[in-house]
C-alpha cells in the first residue's frame, strides 16, 4: 500500500509540472513571451537543418577543350556532393585571352573568383594587383612537395600567386641505336658534341637528319633553341639568341636539305616512323605525346636533359581574383583540387603530370606508365629553368610572330632566312650577322686545316689574321 501511495504522489507531481511548463511554451506558431516583459514575438525560433543555410557559388574561368572541359564538370558535381554549400560555375573561355576575359567579367560585375591560367601569366597578372597570394594553402608539408620548375614561374616579390596543377613539359628525345653508333652513351651535352656526332653518323648513312625543325610551333621551336643545358635558361626567358643558339639555328641551315619538318602531334606516325628507320636523330616532343607512344616505340627514344631544366613546363596554376568575395571557399575547391589524388586522378584522365613531387615518386613504381607518372622527370621539374617578369608575354608573342620569318614546315631552311631569323629577333642588322657568320665559318675552316695538318704531322703554318678579323696584338 505504501508503495502505491508513493507512486500516486510522483504521478500527481509530474501532471502539476506539466501544467505549468505549457503557458511557458506555448503551442506551435504561438507568440512567445519574451523574458524582459516586452512586445510578445509572433516568429518562430530559427531552424538550422542544413537546407536553409547559404550557399556560395564559386566562378571560375578555364581554358581548355571540351575533352577535358567535360572532366573538370563532372569533377566539379563530385566536389559539391561533399560540399553542399558550394556551387560551381566553370567558364571556359577556350580561345580567348585570359586578361581579356578577366576584364569583360569584372565589367559586367561578375569578376571571377578563380582562373586557372598558365604559369608564365601569373607573375604579370601578380604584378598589376589582379591577384590574392596563396602562401596559406601551400605551406608546410605542402610547400615541400611542389616542384621547383613549376612554382618558381609564379613566385614574386617573396610570395607565391599560383597553386600549380599539372603540366605537359616538351621533351627532347633521341634515337638510342644512333647515339650508340655516334658513340655516346647519352644525348650530346653542347653543339660541339653533336656535330661530332652527326658527322660520324652521316659518314655511314648521308641520309640521316639530326633534327625534326618544327618552326610552326612557337613553344616546339623555343624548347629546340634550348636543347642544350647551357641554354636552357635563355630560351625560357626569351632572351636574345646567345652565341651557341646562333651556331645551332645556322647548322640546321646546313643540315636544311634533309631536315624532317614534321608537326609530331599531327604527323606522329611519320616522325615514328623516321626514328624506326634509323633516319631521324632527334625531336622535340609533349610529355602527353611521348606517354601515348607504345612500350616498343618509346623503347626506340632516349629523353635529353633529365637532370637538367626544362624550357617549358607548359604547367598551369589556380590563382585567387583580388575581387573574390568568396575567399575561404576558394581556398577550400583549391586545397582540393590540387591534392596528391586529384592530380593521380587527372593524370590518369588527361595524361597531364602532377605538379607535387609525392604524386610522381610514390607506390606506383610497379604499375605501367598508364598508371603512374614517370618518377625520372623528377629531377628535371625540380629544377628552375625561368622566373619570367611581367614583360615576358610580350616577348612571347613577338617570338611567335617572327618564326613566319623561316618560311614554315614547306619551306627549306636557307642560310640567308636563319641569318635573318637571328637578327630580327637579336634586333642586330642583318649585314652584321652575315658579316659574323663569314667570320665563324673562315676561323672553322682554318681551325679544321690546323687539324688535318697536325695529324698528317707535318708543322702547322702561321695562321694569318682576315680583314674581319682586325689587327692582331
């Protein structure tokens, strides 16, 4: 009886406290009493759930085809499923000028967020104020884990102004079985080498050609000019033509009668073809091309200057808009998107490689060139071969606008056109450098008569300065 008496009592309790807790809550959509003795409150309390939340939408500009356009959507629809509260406008302005779209976007007051631009325009946009740092998303382990080729091109006054992405870098390749007829275990290191090379090469077979010349493509014609080490750095910066690019650019106009003049993307057989012949020395060629070669045709091929740097990289970087009014999402579709597996993932996709030294060197050792990036670049992006200043894309257009001035894949390479080619870019008169070329070629005559005479033994004449040559002290 006690116990069903205590149990009466807790019973009753409960009902009074119920009672009174209902005037303080009130029904749903009642007012609310507040506790100041104010106006009651007709609203409800707020209601988080996570559809009511804003959300950001990120604009970004790209330039690519519609290929890889295509990925970067359906990757973009993946990074919104594991962030709802970001949505992803992409633009690809394709053939136009980035600046040029930079600026009809902030005129029609819709300036992008991001752009994914080409690492030898971050560094002008940078300097004009268009551009936000990007110190915080690489820092630490990250900074690390970048190669030196690719951020170097877009650092800046002690900051750096892209988080790069990937890259496509042109490769120098060489026929193996010739190089080991010329009797080198590796490409030849400097132009002295390689003439040695051709003439012990064309003394057996006249037909061999040393170079595939592509001059209808500017960044093919600017990795060839700096083929050899010595001038990788010049031609990247597109600087004037050094002595020995000079040397280069002239024998190739001796050489002009059998040179191949193939586009290796376009004509990608014929240049195989031409290496399987044994008829072809050496080309210039994309990454991206040399990944899609069979095992048996990369076989045939040596890559030049793996240990040294590359002319151009081709890599690409996101950069922040100084107008963003979005940055920490930014900052987030960033980290991301550049991350060790989007890169592999890409890689994978596009064939281009990754710009973070963990993505190129780690597990994938054991698994085909398909699957992983190729692990003896490395040393070849981890090397700076540019910083450009922000003048750098003006000389770039002018280097592509004068490269008509040698007459295109149909024409033959003439003395005449090289020696132009030379001094319209080196801004020198034309007599100047023909005057200099008779020079070159009278010392080098000279010098191979000194040659022939010391092996035949017998005593070397005095050499007899030329009227170019001045006076002797």
């Amino acid at each position: 009886m006690l116990r069903r008496k205590e149990a009466m009592l807790l019973l009753s309790v409960f009902t009074i406290c119920a009672a009174l807790l209902v005037p303080i809550f009130g029904k749903p959509d009642s007012s609310v009493t507040p506790s100041d003795d104010g106006k009651p409150s007709k609203s409800s309390p707020e209601v988080v759930d996570g559809e009511d939340q804003d959300r950001t939408t990120l604009s970004i500009a790209v330039s690519m085809n519609e290929a890889e356009f295509k990925y970067w959507q359906t990757a973009n629809e993946h990074f919104h499923l594991s962030h709802p509260q970001i949505s992803i406008v992409m633009t690809n302005i394709h053939d136009e000028d980035a600046d040029e779209a930079r600026k009809k976007a902030s005129q029609a007051g819709e300036p992008f967020d991001l752009m994914l631009l080409d690492n030898d325009r971050v560094r002008e946009f940078a300097v004009q104020g268009f551009l936000l740092p990007v110190d915080e998303i690489i820092s630490g382990d990250a900074a690390a884990d970048q190669l030196e080729a690719l951020t170097s091109i877009v650092k800046w006054n002690g900051s750096l102004w892209g988080v790069p992405l990937d890259c496509d870098p042109l490769l120098i390749v060489w026929q193996k079985n010739l190089l080991k007829a010329a009797g080198l275990m590796q490409p030849p290191k400097d132009i002295d080498a390689l003439k040695a090379a051709i003439e012990a090469l064309q003394a057996a077979n006249p037909l061999m050609t040393p170079f595939n010349l592509n001059t209808m493509d500017p960044q093919e014609m600017a990795a060839w000019i700096g083929m050899f080490k010595e001038n990788s750095e010049p031609a990247a910066n597109m600087s004037p033509f050094t002595v020995t690019q000079k040397e280069q650019l002239q024998f190739a106009a001796q050489q002009a009668a059998g040179l191949y003049r193939l586009s290796p993307v376009q004509e990608r057989n014929q240049l195989i073809g031409a290496f399987a012949a044994g008829k072809l020395l050496s080309a210039v060629m994309p990454w991206s091309l040399y990944q899609s070669l069979t095992d048996e045709e990369r076989g045939l091929l040596s890559v030049g200057s793996t240990n040294g740097p590359v002319v151009r990289a081709n890599g690409r970087s996101f950069v922040l808009s100084a107008e963003t009014e979005r940055l920490e999402e930014a900052k987030e579709y960033i980290t991301e998107m550049a991350s060790s597996g989007a890169q592999l993932d890409r890689y994978r996709s596009l064939m281009r490689l990754p710009a973070r030294i963990s993505a190129m060197t780690n597990e994938f050792e054991y698994y085909d060139i398909d699957e992983r990036p190729p692990h003896f670049l490395v040393s070849m992006l981890s090397m700076a071969s540019v910083t450009p200043d922000p003048a750098w894309h003006a000389r770039w257009e002018r280097w592509a606008k004068s490269l008509p001035l040698l007459g295109g894949n149909g024409t033959v390479l003439q003395p005449d056109l090289a020696s132009r080619f030379i001094a319209q870019w080196n801004e020198e008169p034309v007599q100047q450098q023909q005057q200099q070329q008779q020079q070159d070629q009278q010392q080098e005559q000279e010098q191979q008569s000194l040659d022939k005479q010391e092996k035949d033994g017998a005593e070397a004449p005095p050499i007899k300065p030329s009227k170019t040559n001045g006076k002797l002290d």
